[in-house]
C-alpha cells in the first residue's frame, strides 16, 4: 500500500517535479480514488492497488464517461496524474509483491492447465511469451541490438493486466528489450511512433537522452502488423508520459 503523501515526496525527489505541480497531482490523484469509488469503477482506493490493479482501473476510467468529461474540464489533469502514479507504482514494481495474476485468468475456465500457465508466466516476460519474441527479433534487442539472452526482457505494449488472454500471449503485444530500454518503455519515460522512431517523455531530462545516444531520426524494425500498431497506440495514449 502507498500513500498519497510518498507519492507527493517521489515527485518532488525522483521526477523532478516542483512542489506546486506535485501538489497538483497528488490532489488530483486523491480527487480521482475518491470518483473512481462514487462511480463503482473500483472497490479500493487507488493507493491499496498493485500495478495490475492499477492498470486495469485506468482502463476503465479512460473509457467512463463521467471520467472524461471531468478530465476534459480540467485539462487533462486527472488523467496525467493518474499516469504520474502509474509511473510511480512501475518504478516500485521490484519492491511491491503483487500477488494478484490469478485474478485476471480465474474467469477463464476453458484453459487448460498448461495454458493458465502460460499466459500467468507471460506476466513476467517467461515462457512460451519470451521464447516466441526471441523468434521474432532473431534473439536481439529492438534498440541495441544486444543478443545476450541472459538479459533480454520481453515487455507486454499493452500492460498484461488489460489485455485479453490471446494478447498475453501474442508477439503482436510484444516488444524484445535490454534491461535499460525496457524499463523506460515500461514506466512510460520513451514511446515508439508507427515509423518505428523512439519519442522521449517530456519526464525525461534532455541531458539523460543525450546520454543515450539515440538518434531519433532511426527507425527500428519493429515487424509490425495491425494487432501491434493498435497496441502500441493504447502504450502511446495510456502509459507514455507525453512527448517532448
């Protein structure tokens, strides 16, 4: 469980926010738990949810009505700071223990044992998931192009918990990383366009993207299709952080 208040002090100590817009988005946050309850989207408040949880209660929101009128109102706040304490959460996600995967599958009483399995293992880049993305990407990563598989990850574009079973799965909702680029694609710090280009977060300084060296002109082969460019805009519209 986090609280409002370790939100607000991360803002301010690791995502460089100034003392009024972390204000603003702890606020924000705290006006949307208490919506999102009123409006019977979620039982919990937002900040007794693990990321999965999250996840699928940002799903929810951004398509209720009543959200986006309110977030249309207040110019995007609310939905901005619903993505900052995603964010948050992803960062913290080696620190949290979220023992939640069953409850995205339960209702899945046609999959086989084997199957449940897999797609549960899909949910840290394992099995049958990571073997198909090696396959995919010729065992190297999108960006880099480092094939040690030892430290490759296979990232989910569209986050595990709001996809379907099939998309758990599906190299289509798959993406071949090394351990620093899959982070900042998890947390929402960098995006990929439809031309395979990188987009930086505003969140990230420009001296760190130096330090990376990209050249944003590059396009990367991302072997796309329908299924992974309708993914990937679902990464750019509810887990990215904005483009700079």
């Amino acid at each position: 469980m986090q609280s409002l208040q370790t939100f607000y002090d991360w803002m301010i100590s690791s995502a460089n926010k100034g003392k009024s817009t972390a204000y603003h988005y702890k606020s924000g946050l705290s006006a949307c738990s208490k919506d999102f309850l009123a409006w019977k989207l979620t039982e919990k408040p937002l900040m007794k949810m693990s990321l999965s949880e999250l996840d699928v209660t940002i799903q929810k929101a951004f398509l209720s009505s009543l959200f986006i009128d309110k977030n249309t109102r207040g110019n995007s706040m609310y939905s901005n700071a619903l993505k900052q304490y995603r964010n948050f959460l992803a960062v913290h996600d080696a620190l949290l223990l979220d023992t939640n995967y069953g409850q995205f599958i339960e209702k899945s009483q046609s999959l086989t044992k084997t199957e449940r399995e897999a797609v549960i293992t899909a949910r840290i880049g394992q099995g049958i998931f990571r073997e198909n993305l090696i396959k995919k990407y010729d065992g190297r990563c999108v960006v880099t192009g480092i094939d040690d598989k030892r430290i490759l990850i296979a990232s989910h574009i569209k986050p595990w918990s709001v996809s379907t079973n099939e998309q758990r799965l599906s190299t289509e909702n798959g993406i071949l990383l090394s351990p620093l680029y899959d982070k900042l694609f998890d947390v929402g710090l960098i995006t990929f366009n439809e031309k395979g280009q990188i987009v930086f977060s505003k969140e990230l300084e420009n001296k760190n993207i130096d330090l990376l060296k990209i050249d944003r002109r590059k396009k990367y082969d991302l072997k796309t299709s329908v299924a992974f460019i309708e993914n990937l805009r679902y990464h750019q519209n509810t887990v990215f952080l904005g483009g700079a």
